[in-house]
C-alpha cells in the first residue's frame, strides 16, 4: 500500500477488496493475499480517522490557545 494514498482513494481500494473476497471467484491464496493487503488499509484508514478526530476535536479559543472540545450531553 502506498503512503501517499488520500484516504478516500484508500477506502476505495479497500471497498474493491471486499467486493472481491465477496464474489467468491478467487481462489484461497489469493483471498489470504487480499484479506491481508485489507487489513492493512483499514488500519491506515483507522489511523487516518483517528487523527482526524484528533483535529476535529480541538477548537480555538477567543484567547488563541487551542482547547480540548466536549459535547455536553
């Protein structure tokens, strides 16, 4: 997998794999190779939306200092 893949090209990759193990018409090795190349995107993909989150989830202050945001419940 390359590391210089967006994200979305990499969920689409990952979304052309399942449909394949899903077919059913590739043989079991192939579909260890392809499972395996899988979890490795989805792990980037994780990875990715972790920080994304991380990012998303800090706000800025009137002051200019970056803060932690909570969503009261």
């Amino acid at each position: 997998m390359e590391d210089n893949k967006t994200f979305e090209e990499s969920l689409n990759e990952l979304e052309q794999i399942v449909k394949e193990l899903e077919s059913g018409n590739i043989d079991l090795d192939k579909s260890i190779d392809k499972y395996t190349e899988a979890m490795k995107i989805a792990s980037y993909c994780g990875d990715k939306l972790s920080n994304a989150t991380k990012k998303v989830n800090k706000i800025l202050k009137d002051n200019g200092q970056l803060e932690d945001f909570e969503i009261e419940e």
